[in-house]
C-alpha cells in the first residue's frame, strides 16, 4: 500500500530517492492545467522549492480565488475529510497543510500507476 509521511518533505524525498519525482512534478502539473489554475514552474525544479511553489499557490488560491482553490482540490480529488480535519484558523498553517494532502493524493495517483503499470 502506500506509504505515510509525516511531512511534504519526507513526501519528495521519498519520491527522489524512488526515482518518481519528475512523474509527481508533472501530475501536480497536470491536475493544476485540468483545473484551469497557473502553476508556473521548470521540469527541474527541486523538491524544496516545489514545496514552496505549491505552498505559495494553494495560499494564493485560499486568499483571492476561494471558487479556484475549490475547483484544485476538486480536480486533484483531495478527501474532504482531509481538509476537514485540519485543525487550525490560520490561513498560513491551513495552506500548507492542504498544500500536503495535494501532494500526497498527487503521489498516491502516480505511485498506483507505478505499481500497476501493464
């Protein structure tokens, strides 16, 4: 099954060091281009400045385009328990862990696709 983490760190790590990271880039990418949502940044980023690029829009989205964020988390089919669960009224910490639960539905996707490709 797949893996917990305890953080979006140890989430990209992770996904390095299995040689899944670039496949995780572009399915952040491509769910972000099906929600119709700009998400600008090279094939070669890093994990840590992917974090925060994903950290910075998920804020951004939270802030001034409440119905697009909406709409991402829709898209990338994040579990409205997930973001229920989150435990704070702080628009900083929120954003991040939401930032988090996309990237580990974005894992999930391309970790099952890994796993059981024909």
């Amino acid at each position: 099954m797949v893996q917990q983490f305890p953080n979006s760190t140890a989430l990209l790590i992770y996904a390095q060091e299995n040689k899944l990271y670039q496949d995780l880039v572009l399915q952040l990418r491509k769910d972000f281009v099906l929600a119709n949502v700009g998400l600008d940044f090279p094939d070669t980023i890093s994990p840590m400045d992917l974090k925060t690029v994903v950290h910075e829009k998920v804020y951004y989205l939270i802030m001034e385009k409440f119905a697009e964020y909406l709409n991402v988390l829709y898209i990338i089919d994040v579990p409205e328990k997930a973001i229920k669960a989150i435990k704070t009224n702080d628009v900083v910490e929120i954003s991040r862990e939401v930032s988090f639960e996309i990237l580990k539905r974005e894992w999930q996707k391309v970790w099952f696709r890994n796993k059981y490709r024909s």
